[in-house]
C-alpha cells in the first residue's frame, strides 16, 4: 500500500493552529482546532470553543502550523510510457517539430511507448511522478487517459489511475481524453477516429466505472470544434461532464463551445477573447491556467487575467503534468509561476488549488474547504505567513499532510 497502511489515524484534536479553512488569508481562525473521526472532519473552531466532551480524545500538537485545504491539482497527464526528455535536448539544439516528428518524436513517441507499456510498468512510473505531488500537500488530482488512444490502451491508463488513488490514498479523478491527438492509424482520417471515441470508447470506460469526466483537444493540431462538439455529445448523453482544452495556440472559440455545453473548465486560455470569457462566467466554467506548460514553451501571450477578473471567472492553476510541454512535478512551483509569470495575487493561487480546484473537478461539495462532515485532507505548513506558499520555489514547507484521514509527516509524506 505504499506507506498508506502504515501511516498512523489523524483521529482525535488537533490544537494550536492557525487555520485557513477556505485557503484565504483574509478569513484566518487562529489559536484554532479541528476534531478528526473515522477520517472526517468532526468539528473546527477557535480552540476556547471546543465542546468540552472532545477532551478524551487523542491530542496532536500542531505547534502554531498554518493549516490548508489539502491542495488538489486539477489537470495532469500523468500515466503515460516512457518521457521526452530527448526532444528537449533535440530544441535546445535547433531541431524544429518537423525534426522531431520526422525522427518518431512528438505526441506520437509517447503514444507508441504507452501502448508498449504494462499495466504494472504505467504504475510505477506515475506512482514516481505522483510522490513529490503528494509531499507538497496534494490531497487530490486529476489523471487523464489521451497516450492511449486505443480502447484497450486508454483503458490501462485510466485503470492505473485508479489504483494509483487506492494505493496511495490519495482523491483521484480519471478524465477520459481519448480526443487529445490522432492515432497514426487514423492518418487522414480524423472524423472516423472520433467516431471510434464517440460509439465505442466512451461508452465502454464509462460503463466499466473509470470515467468521471471527458476532455477534447480543441486546436489546430488538435480536434475541430465541430468533431470536439460530437464529443461533448456522447458524454451527454452518457451523463458524463466535459472541459477542454481551449485556446492555447489559437482561439477557436473552444472556451465558448464548452460553456455552452456547461464544462467544469476550459483550461490554457492564452488566446481567449471576452465574449468566450463572459460566456463562461455565465455557465460557471472554471478557467484553469497552466504556467508550467507558458514557460516550457516559451509562450509570450499571457491569458487574460483582467478579464477573467472583470467578469469573475473562477481561476484554477495546476500543474499539467505531461511529458512534452510540462513535466513538472511541484503544484507549489506552478503557484509561484502563476504569481511571477500571469500576476495573480496570493489569495488568487491559494484559492486556485484548493476551492477553484476543487470546483474545476466537481467536487466542490466534497474538497477544497476544510468544514465538518468533509474528508480530513488538510495540511500543516511550517511557514510564518500563507503568502511564503506562493513565494518559495524549490522548497517544500509542509510539515504533515493529512490525507484521507491518515497522518503523513515531513519524512514519510507519501
């Protein structure tokens, strides 16, 4: 179980905290206390306050640590064969993408070694990715299918996914993104493979239990917003919810697709524009930025923060993890580049990975906010001021992390 079985109960009083119950540094319960029970949040208030018949109870000093919502990383590609590290090299050197794929790089690379791939071989090398995340407080994350692009090969990914949240005891989401890139089998033939996403994959994933969402790429590289809309249909009418990636390269009004179709988010949104913004604070689409793949790309157009502000668009930030364009390991490095690279403000990163987070994946009712009756997922920061979790990088200052109610110290996080 990976440290999981052995990792003692969170159960009993936690005291001398100082607590940010929504992750906002404006809203502060200090000298507070939370009651933990069967792995759930019994009560959390001032500790002067609590009920007196919780005295009996096992004590955990938390010795003046600021407390979070277990933070949650809400889109990352983290099951996939194999890494790119070659074709970095091959940039840095000159190589141009024609290169790369001419030399079997690209998408297609990770496609092949993924296919090639065990079950057991896709665990351990996610479960190496997974670790750092979950020492940096990641209570809960998103994995997305899309290296696959095969029935039985998108099935392993997402298969994985799942064992990767039961081993670790960590919350996983499984998104199926089976339109994320053409197979090289379907050359040529990018209406009849959606087709085959549409009729055939997703509804075998979904009816085996692995599917708790659906994604498309939507670019000119990617999939056309008519064959991305038969998409958002078939989940539809599967009872599956969508997002998407939109407007990373281009805008071709993906955001505003999406939001018709109520999409939990629309996620990159360098090129978006207003009218896609205001129609997705009217569908309560999440916008979830992603610096991580902005800088590994060089990228010099920032998405439009002042208008996702204007028009009060939740805003998301996670990690993107995957291996072409974003493999990072560290949410709080991404929270750092939102601040220094897009200009968010503190409160604004520290909600993005935690209660915006939590929204972008639909599970704003279960994470994100730490209140009575939720999962204990919290975490215990050796910092003197909230803001120091968007001012470092290259350092991890949690000092316990609370995962569905098992207690990870800084030695054995994970």
């Amino acid at each position: 179980m990976h440290g999981r079985s052995a990792s003692p109960s969170a159960d009993g009083v936690w005291h001398n905290l100082h607590v940010l119950p929504d992750a906002d540094p404006d809203h502060v319960m200090r000298d507070a206390a939370l009651v933990v029970e069967d792995g759930r949040i019994l009560w959390i208030g001032a500790h002067a306050a609590l009920p007196a018949h919780y005295a009996a109870l096992p004590c955990h000093d938390g010795a003046g640590a600021w407390v979070t919502p277990g933070l949650i990383d809400c889109h990352t590609h983290l099951v996939y064969g194999g890494q790119r590290a070659d074709e970095f090299a091959m940039r840095l050197a000159g190589a141009n993408y024609e290169d790369i794929a001419r030399a079997g790089g690209g998408i297609a690379s990770t496609v092949r070694l993924t296919r090639a791939a065990s079950e057991q071989e896709l665990f351990d090398t996610a479960a190496a990715r997974l670790r750092p995340l979950l020492a940096e407080g990641v209570t809960t994350i998103e994995i997305k299918s899309g290296y696959g692009l095969s029935l039985e090969a998108e099935r392993r990914q997402l298969r994985v996914a799942r064992q990767l949240g039961q081993a670790f005891g960590v919350t996983v989401s499984t998104t199926f993104l089976g339109a994320h890139a053409l197979p090289p089998e379907y050359a040529g033939r990018a209406d009849e493979y959606i087709d085959l996403v549409c009729d055939t994959m997703m509804p075998a994933l979904a009816e085996e239990g692995l599917v708790d969402a659906v994604d498309a790429f939507c670019e000119t590289i990617g999939f056309s917003p008519a064959q991305t809309e038969r998409v958002f249909r078939a989940a539809q009418a599967l009872g599956l919810p969508v997002k998407l990636h939109a407007e990373q390269l281009s805008n071709l009004q993906g955001a505003a697709l999406a939001a018709r179709y109520a999409a939990l988010s629309a996620d990159h949104l360098e090129h978006l524009d207003e009218s896609s913004v205001v129609a997705m604070a009217a569908a309560g689409t999440v916008a979830v930025l992603l610096p991580g793949a902005f800088y590994f790309l060089r990228d010099t157009k920032v998405p439009p923060i002042d208008l996702l502000r204007r028009h009060g668009v939740p805003m998301a930030v996670s990690t993107d993890h995957n291996p072409g364009t974003s493999p990072t390991t560290s949410l709080l490095l991404m929270m750092n580049m939102a601040c220094t690279l897009f200009r968010l403000t503190v409160p604004e990163v520290l909600a993005g990975v935690t209660r915006h987070a939590a929204t972008a994946l639909g599970l704003s009712d279960r994470a994100g906010r730490l209140e009575a009756g939720r999962a204990a997922d919290f975490v215990l920061w050796d910092v003197a001021s909230p803001a120091e979790l968007a001012y470092w990088f290259g350092r991890n200052p949690a000092a316990c992390v609370v995962r569905q109610g098992r207690i990870f110290p800084r030695e054995t996080h994970v």
